[in-house]
C-alpha cells in the first residue's frame, strides 16, 4: 500500500520543496597550506577531493615551480583540482581547458566557489592539433570522470573504445589559441589519448622564449611515444628534462636538461 502511494506524494510534495534551500555538496580541502572548496555532486568529483595531493604528487612538485606572474594552460582541466592549486596556491593565472559537459559545470562551480574567477578561466572546447568541428568520445558522462577523447576513440593505452556519448565540440590548436589568449609559461597536458597531436598542433607558439616547461602524460609502457615527443620538442628549444615513475608525466623545459 505505501510502495502504491510513494509516486503520489512524491508529484504531491514536489512543488513545496525548496530545491535552493537543499543542502549543496561542498567539500573543503587543504592544498598544501591553502583551503579550497570543491563542489562533490558524485562519485568521481568526491574522489578528486579525496585524492587531490596524493593522486599526482608529481604534478604537485611541478606547479610549485610556478609563480605569480606566470600563466598556466590547463589542458584537461577536470574537474579543476590543479587549476585551482595553480590559482589558489601558486597565484598565477590559468587558463582551464575541459570539453566534458559535465566536468566543465563542476570545474566553473569550484571556481565560483573559490572566488577564483579574477584567476582562472575556464574555456568548454577540446585543444587538438587542428582548429575544426567534430566528436568528443566519452567513455563515461559522470562530473569527475576521465576518459574522453576528441576525434577518435582511442584511450591513453591506444586502444578504441566504444563511446558510452557522443558529445559534440569544436577544437583548437595551440597555434590559433596563442593567437587569443596570453602566452603561456608552462602547459599541463593530460587529455587521455591525443597528447602528440595536441604537441603538434603547437609547434609554432611553443617556439616562444615565454614558454618555460610543459608536461605531458604518456603512457610508460609504450615509449615510443616519449621518442616521438622528444623528436618533436627538440627543435623548439625544450628538451627533455625527466620523468616520474611509475607515473606517467614527462616534464620537458626550456634550456638545459635537469
């Protein structure tokens, strides 16, 4: 009898509630020294919360090299936790790249709720190596969750996949982007599969003596890859400087090898 009436008092009651008035799933973390609030609508964002010093702490190490008069390209931004740690722990201005939908609804909330609009912007379109329309692949929809890919279907070990959506984006190289937005100091990349094409599609800006290091995850178990970056960054004056393992970032930098 009371399984029958739940849909009834459901539709009954709906309108008497107060959705503003519902409690929003806010989260604060410690980014080494600085609190932040982050917006947990779900699994995936609540384990970005969980895990946002011990996931990457190499990516960490990184942006504490950055400072405030530095700008960074987040590129697979997410949900925004290093977006974020940039803005709020390092104080540079960052540009936040994520083509998800619902990953850039999370990432914008947690800008709003740090106050870090003045910081960080963040921007819904894929960096690919050519400016155009097309597919982004997603392996899942959840906020928080990774795994997309833009134009193919092709995950970060190199393997298709069968996308769960179709989400539809434009793109932008790095080239065109440099054409509209500060030059970057240092570029992140960790877009889960098209990192050489995002490389090659920035091979005129990366030439700039503004551009200090960039790192890039690529998969450790397929190092042609690393070869095949190397080869490609050489030439525009950033070399190689070292990676962390068994992590997959790849740290390259502007002047001699550290």
């Amino acid at each position: 009898m009371l399984q029958s009436l739940r849909p009834r008092l459901s539709r009954i009651l709906a309108p008497l509630i107060d959705a503003d008035a519902l409690p929003e799933p806010i989260q604060t973390i410690d980014l080494n020294g600085v609190p932040a609030r982050l917006f947990v609508p779900g699994a995936w964002p609540k384990r970005r919360a969980d895990t946002a010093l011990t996931k990457d702490p190499e990516m960490l190490r990184w942006l504490d090299r950055i400072g405030p008069d530095d700008v960074l390209w987040d590129i697979g931004a997410n949900v925004g936790i290093y977006s974020l740690y940039g803005a709020l722990k390092c104080k540079c201005r960052v540009y936040a790249f994520e083509p998800g939908a619902g990953n850039y609804y999370v990432l914008n909330r947690n800008i709003e709720l740090n106050a870090a609009q003045d910081r960080v912007s963040a921007l819904c379109v894929a960096v690919a190596e050519k400016s155009e329309i097309d597919i982004l692949n997603m392996k899942w929809t959840e906020p928080g969750s990774s795994l997309s890919t833009f134009g193919v279907p092709i995950g970060p070990r190199g393997k298709r996949f069968a996308p769960a959506f179709k989400q539809g984006m434009v793109s932008f190289s790095m080239d065109d982007l440099a054409t509209r937005l500060p030059a970057p100091t240092h570029i992140k990349i960790d877009v889960d599969g098209i990192e050489l094409s995002i490389l090659a599609g920035g091979t005129t800006m990366m030439k700039s003596e503004t551009l200090r290091s960039v790192i890039v995850e690529l998969d450790p178990k397929r190092p042609r890859l690393l070869a095949e970056a190397k080869k490609m960054l050489a030439p525009l004056g950033l070399r190689f400087s070292h990676s962390y393992e068994p992590q997959w970032e790849h740290i390259f930098v502007r002047g001699p090898a550290v």
